[in-house]
C-alpha cells in the first residue's frame, strides 16, 4: 500500500477516533472504544478487524502462544486501543512488537481515557 493511502487512512482513523471521543468521553472500558471504533471505521467504509490473531514464531518454530490485535486496517495498519491514566513505554513496546511481528509499517496507540483525545493518539511507524 503506497503512503498516500495509508496517510488518507490515518487521518480517518484520527477523525473517527475524535468522534468517537467526543461522543462517549474518556472513562469506559477499551473494549467499548474498540467496538465503536471498528463500527465507526465501518460506517466509513474502511475495511476492518477486529482481534486478529498473531502468532508467535520463534526461530522459524510456532510456538502455542498468539498476540491479539485490537483492530487491524486495510490489513496494513495496526491499531492497540488503550483507556488508562498514563500511556507507559511497555503499551509502546506492545505495538512496536505487533508492528515487527505482523510485519507492519504504520499503527496507532490510541488512548481514550484523556481530556482530549489529541493528547492520547500516538503514530507509530516501523519502517515507514
């Protein structure tokens, strides 16, 4: 996917995250914002999923262990959904991790539990 296209994409994602706040608040579980993310991504049109599955390969072996992706984009971006007090370096970490893993170069670390929702949305790149 060329960068055009996943930087429209991310300012979609951006905009339905903002409207999403500004509907509900800060305050609910990420569950909740997940489910309306992936729904207001939908109404938009954007191909979405929901808890994807990513397994764990170490040295060419897969191991019995898999991550879950909040929300994965046009197959192509990652999105881990937060709602805590503080974003802390492991919840970056986390989505760096997804981002090498799934081998992926764009993701977002949106956090839902702040005054506004500008000050919870991280881009994260991966070879971008």
């Amino acid at each position: 996917m060329n960068k055009n296209l996943l930087n429209a994409l991310s300012g979609e994602i951006l905009d339905a995250s903002i409207e999403i706040h500004r509907e509900l608040g800060p305050g609910l579980l990420e569950s909740v914002y997940e489910y309306c993310l992936f729904e207001e991504l939908s109404l938009r049109r954007i191909n979405v999923e929901s808890q994807v599955q990513l397994p764990l390969f170490y040295k060419g072996k897969l191991l019995p262990k898999e991550f879950r992706i909040d929300i994965l984009v046009e197959k192509e971006i990652i999105i881990e959904i937060k709602a805590v007090e503080t974003i802390l370096p492991v919840h970056l970490a986390q989505i760096i991790s997804y981002l090498r893993l799934a081998n992926k170069s764009l993701g977002f670390l949106i956090n839902f539990n702040v005054p506004l929702l500008k000050q919870g949305f991280k881009r994260v790149v991966n070879n971008f």
